[in-house]
C-alpha cells in the first residue's frame, strides 16, 4: 500500500491526480501508525519549512516517516517534502528537519531573482533507478525561493545563479525540489520510477 501524507498543508489535489491518472492504489492519511507500516509513502510539500515540521510532528508523523525510511521502504519528498530530509533549514528562523538528509536548506544568494520560477534544465549526477529514463537534458517547473546544496544524496542538479539541489535519490529516499505532477515528462518518467521501485519493495 501506497500512503500519501496528509498533515494539512501539501498540494494534495494534483497529487492524487497524478496517482490516479496510473492507477496506483494508495490512500491519503495522517495516522502515524499507517504510514509506518506503508509499503510506500509520498509526501507532498507547500509553505514553509518550519510549518511542516511542526505540522508533522504535532501528528507523530516524523516519527513514522523515520520508522518507514530505517525499515528501508521507498519514501518521496516533494518540495518542501523533500526539503524537510535535510538536516534543518534558515527560512523564518533556524528549524531543525528529519535529519535523513546531510545538508542545510537555505535562501538563495545569488540567483538572478528570487523566487526561482519557471522551467529549467535538470543535471543528471547519478544512476539511481529514480532518475532513469529522463534523457539527456530533462527540464522541470520550479516555484520556490531556498534549496538545498548538491551534496552526496543528489541525483540531479539544477542552476539558477548558483547550483543547487534538484532531485535526491539515496537508497530507498528520493525527493525532488519540483513538483513532479505539474512537470510534464519529467515528472511522468519520475513518477514511474517510484511506482516501480514501490511494487518491487512491497
């Protein structure tokens, strides 16, 4: 089972969109219990980093989310989903993340404008089986003004005035800084991958 993480923020409406239009089988929860025990779990992400956190962990839900990543199940973040992996982040004031992630989230510093929006080009740095398939020159739609640094779990990089943090992919965690759902072939071939690697670890 497929459990998308309900925690009263999060773009849920193109989500579930995008998982119906594939047929998955999934269910949309904030019970900290079901995600733990999910075979797969996406988190979506709109707002603010120290929103979320607090969001997640008033439900129990970091806890969960750690129970589910440490028993080595596929795990999404997406764009603040993937943003809260990291060690913590400066937005509002310091906010410690999920710690999954080595790295801290910060604001643009010198990028061209802020925020980063539009479409733009992906660099692909790794052979994870999430980001297979993308092609040469893979662009995504971005809306968001902190990222992450490229470091060890990147997948894929992108540049607006500075490098940074595309798509992570480390084991059983994967995470893009865009929204798949609204990224066209990108966000298909990604989203495929997942449900892949989600049928095959169930």
């Amino acid at each position: 089972m497929l459990a998308v993480v309900d925690y009263g923020g999060g773009n849920l409406g193109s989500l579930v969109a995008a998982l119906q239009r594939r047929a998955a089988s999934f269910v949309v929860t904030d019970d900290a219990g079901t995600i733990a025990q999910a075979d797969s779990v996406v988190l979506p992400g709109d707002g603010a980093f120290g929103a979320t956190m607090s969001a997640l962990r008033e439900r129990g839900l970091d806890r969960a989310i750690h129970s589910h990543v440490g028993a080595g199940k596929p795990f999404l973040g997406i764009c603040v989903g993937m943003q809260i992996l990291f060690d913590g982040s400066d937005e509002f004031g310091v906010t410690p993340g999920l710690r999954i992630l080595s790295g801290s989230v910060s604001r643009f510093n010198a990028a061209p404008r802020v925020p980063h929006m539009g479409w733009n080009s992906l660099e692909i740095i790794s052979d994870h089986p999430f980001v297979q398939g993308l092609g040469d020159e893979p662009y995504a739609y971005f809306l968001h003004s902190y990222r992450a640094p490229v470091c060890g779990s990147t997948a894929a990089a992108c540049i607006h005035g500075e490098r940074f943090t595309a798509v992570v992919a480390k084991d059983n965690v994967m995470g893009t800084q865009f929204h798949p759902e609204k990224s066209q072939r990108t966000g298909a071939v990604l989203f495929e991958n997942f449900l892949r690697l989600a049928k095959e670890g169930s």
